[in-house]
C-alpha cells in the first residue's frame, strides 16, 4: 500500500496493490487489488497508524503480508515514493510523486482516486529495448527512466498497461 501524511495529518492511501515478485526484484504490481473490504480496511488502518506514530510527513510505501487466516503482516516500511506505487503515475487522479510534493509542502493532499485499473511491469535490464513495441500498445503508458548502462535486474523503467475499471 501507498499512503500519505501531510504536515496537517492528514493520511491518505491509495487503493491496494498486489505485488508479483521474480528472484527478490518486482516484476508486476497490479492496482487496485482484487481483495476483500475487510482486507483493504484492516491495511488503511495498519498504514495510517504508522505514518501517525512515526510523525512521518510525505509518502510512504507498506509492504504487507497476507496469513491464511487474514491477518496482514507488515513486512516492510519504504519512506518515501516506491517502485510499487509507479502504477498511480496513470492510474489516479493525483499520482505517489504529487502526493509527496504535496504533503511536504504542506498542501492539501490529493485524491487517490482509481482512474482505471493498472498492470504496472517493470523493465529490467535490455528489456528496455522492446521499447516501439511497447509504445504500440494503445493501452501502454510507458515509462522510461534515462539510465545510461542497461545490467541484468536494473530497473531500467516501467510499463502501465490500463484497463476500464469494473464494479
């Protein structure tokens, strides 16, 4: 989950992401994730009461686990805009860097709003390279993020692919 605190304390969470990882590296984040209302209310609240404990001010990225039993478990804390929260850039009103900027500077924070559903994909490495096919993609948001060498599990930027949200 991303959320915000601004100067205000105000709190604001974005909806959840589902997160698919390869080899410890995100590889795909999917937004918003299909969960329950009990699931998505118990991580606003786990989220919200860490960004307030810590005073924290700006966005923050929560990493968390879900038991089979339901229960989430708080796996792990980024201070700051995250590599999972790249689907927002397309996918809600205001996005996870506005946010920050937002909060920061003390202004009221954004609507997190959903605008569509988002398959978030990160490029590594020479994947970039598939780049015009990519941008072919009526659906594609694409993201490229200007680093010079392309190594094997370096984020070299991100795709979001969109779809209609569905009620």
């Amino acid at each position: 989950m991303i959320a915000a605190r601004g100067r205000d304390g105000d709190v604001t969470a974005y909806p959840l992401g589902e997160n698919h990882h390869e080899g410890g590296v995100l590889r795909r984040t999917s937004a918003p994730a299909e969960v329950s209302a009990r699931t998505r209310e118990q991580a606003q609240t786990i989220v919200a009461r860490i960004l307030t404990s810590l005073d924290y001010v700006g966005v923050m990225g929560v990493e968390l686990f879900e038991l089979a039993d339901g229960r989430l478990l708080v796996n792990e804390i980024a201070p700051r805009v995250h590599n999972s929260g790249h689907w927002t850039l397309d996918g809600c009103e205001v996005d996870q860097f506005e946010q920050h900027i937002r909060a920061i500077a003390g202004w009221p924070l954004g609507p997190v709003t959903p605008l569509a559903h988002v398959e978030m994909e990160n490029l590594l490495g020479d994947e970039a390279d598939r780049w015009p096919a990519l941008a072919a993609e009526a659906e594609a948001r694409l993201w490229l993020y200007g680093k010079g060498e392309a190594r094997p599990g370096r984020k070299m930027g991100h795709v979001n692919r969109l779809r209609p949200l569905v009620d």
